[in-house]
C-alpha cells in the first residue's frame, strides 16, 4: 500500500486520488507527502517469523536477519528467495543483511 500511495503523484508532480481495499484496511483521499526524487524509499522488514518472512518477500527491498550459526543463514535465505516467486518477484528484488 506505501508503495500505491508513492506512486499516486502524477509525472508532474501533483497529487491525484487514491483509493485502496484490503484485507486489514481500506483508505481513501489524496497523499499530501510528494514522492521522493528516488521513485520510493527503500522498504525494509526485519524478523524471522513466519509472518516477517512473508511479509519481507511480499514487498521488502531489504530483510533484516539475525542467524546464530552459518546453516541457519543459509537456511534462512533459501527460504525467503524461495518464496518470492509466488508474489511475482525475482531473487534480486530482496536483499538480505545479516
């Protein structure tokens, strides 16, 4: 939805109307903060529940990763690029940092 709200600034940089429906929420209006130079801001997700996984390969540029030992690293990256393709991304969309 940030990323909807970023990109509902016209080329010449005015607002225009928004509207989204989702399964948490619904919103409506116009966003009076102007997009940034950059298109959008980096968007970073941290955790390693579940939830945080599939949040981070739904929409994260950038998961936050803590893994005691190099297996659970290498575990936890196959997982979330692997689960990138079901929401339409490519493996180099994410960026992991540990």
């Amino acid at each position: 939805t940030a990323r909807e709200l970023w990109d509902s600034w016209t080329p010449e940089g005015g607002p225009r109307p928004f509207a989204h429906r989702g399964r948490h929420f619904d919103i409506a209006g116009e966003f009076t903060v102007p997009r940034p130079p950059q298109g959008h801001p980096v968007v970073i997700q941290a955790g390693d529940s579940e939830e945080e996984r599939e949040s981070a390969a739904a929409s994260a540029d950038v998961v936050l990763t803590r893994p005691r030992t190099l297996r659970d690293a290498q575990a936890f990256y196959a997982d979330v690029k692997g689960r990138l393709a079901r929401h339409g991304r490519a493996p180099g969309d994410l960026r992991i940092l540990q």
